[in-house]
C-alpha cells in the first residue's frame, strides 16, 4: 500500500492548514465571481502558494490585473491573510473532468 497524498481539499502551506473549499466559498459569495476553484501551485520543494481560478459573472470592465485585486480586497474581509490566494487567474470555463467535476490537475 502506497500513500499518494491526501484526497480531500485540505492543503497545509507556511504552517497553516488551510481548506480550499473555504476559499472558494468565499469566492463564490462574491457578485463578480460565476464558479471559481483554488489549488496549491508548487514552484519547488519549500515554495508553493495559492492561485485562484475564476469564471466571471458578468462582462469584466476592467483589466484582469484590476480585476483580481478587487476580488482580493473582498475576500481580505472575510478570509485571514494566509488564505488569499497571491494570484487570481480568469477563465471563461473551468476544465471539467468526464465526472462533470472540476478538473483541479488541468488548473494545477
């Protein structure tokens, strides 16, 4: 038996464990926000973070730079600072696995 890592969406980063599903409940409250998913993006053994995939709700009217500060700010009022993630990236549909399931290695 061989243990692949874990299969729920609990990640643990900078010391903090953190549930990804949190965060994206915390982005599917927001009216800009259509469906969104979070993953852990690892650069290297000690530098990983959080990036943020999201479907807008409506027509974006600024850049997406602009855009992903702003979802940034309103998460930064319900969220603690280690869960906002450092980068927010838009997508007009999230990959989708043949289960209908969002599609989380595709965004990773």
């Amino acid at each position: 038996m061989h243990c692949r890592g874990r299969i729920d969406l609990q990640v643990k980063l900078n010391g903090f464990r953190i549930e990804l599903g949190e965060i994206e409940e915390g982005l599917a409250r927001l009216a800009q926000v259509k469906e969104a998913a979070v993953v852990l993006v690892k650069k290297s053994e000690a530098s990983s973070h959080l990036e943020a995939h999201v479907v807008s709700a409506a027509m974006r009217e600024q850049s997406d730079f602009r855009e992903g500060l702003a979802i940034k700010e309103e998460l930064k009022k319900s969220l603690p600072h280690y869960m906002i993630p450092k980068k927010i990236v838009f997508h007009d549909s999230l990959p989708m696995t043949p289960n209908g399931k969002i599609d989380r290695k595709a965004l990773a």
